[in-house]
C-alpha cells in the first residue's frame, strides 16, 4: 500500500508500505492514523472535513484554532478519501498480517508438539531398551551364579583336585602361554594368591613355569600335555546342559545360541576355550 505525498501547513506526510511494517500485525487497527503516519494536524483536518458535511472549506480550523483557507488547500476533500481508503486497507493488511502469524504460531506449536512426542518415545524406547538389557543380564547371573552352575563347577573341580581359580587359569592358558604379571592383571589377584595357584597348577601337572622370552626378569605359565587333556574333560562335564534348557523347543534353543554368539563376540577377554561354537541344524 503506497499513498502520495501530499503537502498540508508546511507538514509532508508519506503512508507506504514501510510504516505498516513498522506498525506490525500486532498495531491496533481501529483508526489507523498513528501507523499511516498521518501527523495530527492532517488527521484533525480530515476529520473535521470527512464529518463536517456541508460545511464550507473554508470554516475548517486546525487544532490550534487557526483558520485553513481554502486557497492552501484545494485538495482537502480528496485528502479526506485517501484518509479513508487508506485506513481501511492498512486495516485489511493488518487482520491478514495477523491471520498469517496465527497461522504460523498454530504451525510451529504443532511442529513443537510433535517433536516434544518424538523425544519422549526416543526417551521411553532407551528407557525401554535399557530396562530389557538390565533383565537379560540379571537372568545370564542368575544362570551362572545359582541353579546348576555352581554345583557343576564343584563338582568339576573336585573331580580333578583343582580349584575354581585354577580352573579359571587353565583356561585362559588354553590360548597359549601367558605371563605372570598379565595374570595378575587379568584376575586382579594378589600377585603371592596367583603364585599359591600357578604352585598348584605345578604340582597336578597341568601347567609349567617357563623363562620370559625376552625378559629375563619374569617368569610366563604354559599348559602342559596333562593340562590339555584334563582342560577337555573338564569342560565336557561343565556343557552338559541343565535340565531347564529343556523348556525350549529346538528352534529356539537355535535362535538363544545365535544371540549369545554374537553377545561373546562382543566380549574380547573371553577365553577361546570359552567361547560357544554355532551348530548347524539338519535342515540347514
């Protein structure tokens, strides 16, 4: 919207596109004058002459009670219908203005609310997520550290006259030769605990003491022939599976090694003789 200039007692006033923007979609519309830019001695006049009827030009007067001639001001009554049309289209403008951020505020709350819902099905699903693994974890300990599992690994060491922290040593020697120090570290043993078990080792035969190959200082363990044939009877004993297996049908019991190959394989440390091997079934 880009009204003329005009000329009105040494004031010119310019009403354009600039002053709405200025105004905002927020400005009040009802009048008008203060947004169109109007200076209050024009909107008095244009009032005055759009109210006055018929009244002369000439009787107009300006706020200050000066008399207009109507020689100076040959274009009052065309002023008055530029006021007016003005007023109305800067109106119009604005209740389009504020259809349009209402539109845009409504848009941008529903954008808000549907990201709000994303992040708290992320939240719930971690939530969720986090909640599953906690419990399969709890069921692997439960496995491990009650039911058959203690009872089995009893009764493997007692049939070998070994104890569970040698059973454990034996194993990771089954990987090859390892030394003192990095058993140390691997079972955060006391070092004089560790050398009462690596002794024990020595005497059932199992495993040896041998010089560091580039150390002279320290001492590696190594699992002897003995150690190896011991080593395989004993984890024939320890994989007899427990009866409560047996509450899966085959498929399944398929399906939970496949899983927990791919959670050991996620493990580095485990001991090779540890690690489950997958199964091929008939079918496949």
């Amino acid at each position: 919207m880009i009204a003329p200039s005009i000329t009105v007692a040494d004031s010119r006033i310019s009403a354009g596109s600039s002053l709405a923007a200025e105004a905002g979609p927020g400005a009040a519309v009802a009048g008008g004058e203060a947004a169109l830019g109007w200076s209050g001695t024009l909107i008095s006049v244009a009032k005055a002459a759009d109210a006055g009827g018929g009244r002369s030009r000439s009787d107009l007067r300006r706020p200050d009670g000066t008399k207009l001639v109507a020689a100076q001001h040959p274009t009052l009554v065309e002023l008055c219908q530029i006021y007016r049309r003005d007023n109305e289209t800067f109106a119009a403008a604005c209740r389009y203005d504020r259809r349009m951020i209402e539109a845009a505020r409504e848009a941008a709350g529903e954008a808000t609310a549907r990201d709000a819902t994303a992040r708290d099905a992320g939240t719930r699903e971690a939530g969720t997520r986090e909640a599953t693994a906690r419990e399969a974890w709890r069921a692997m300990l439960a496995l491990t550290f009650s039911g058959e599992a203690p009872s089995r690994m009893h009764t493997v060491c007692q049939a070998f006259d070994l104890t569970p922290a040698a059973l454990k040593i034996l194993l990771v020697l089954s990987g090859g030769p390892r030394p003192m120090r990095e058993l140390v570290e691997m079972f955060r043993h006391d070092p004089s605990y560790l050398t009462s078990v690596v002794d024990l080792l020595e005497r059932r035969g199992v495993a040896r003491r041998e010089p560091h190959p580039t150390d002279r200082r320290a001492k590696t363990v190594a699992m002897t022939e003995e150690g190896r044939r011991v080593l395989a009877q004993a984890q024939e004993m320890l994989s007899v599976p427990p009866a409560s297996l047996q509450v899966l049908s085959p498929d399944e019991q398929q399906q939970l090694l496949r899983l927990l190959i791919r959670v050991v394989d996620a493990e580095p440390t485990i001991p090779t003789a540890l690690r489950p091997r997958p199964v091929t079934s008939p079918s496949d």
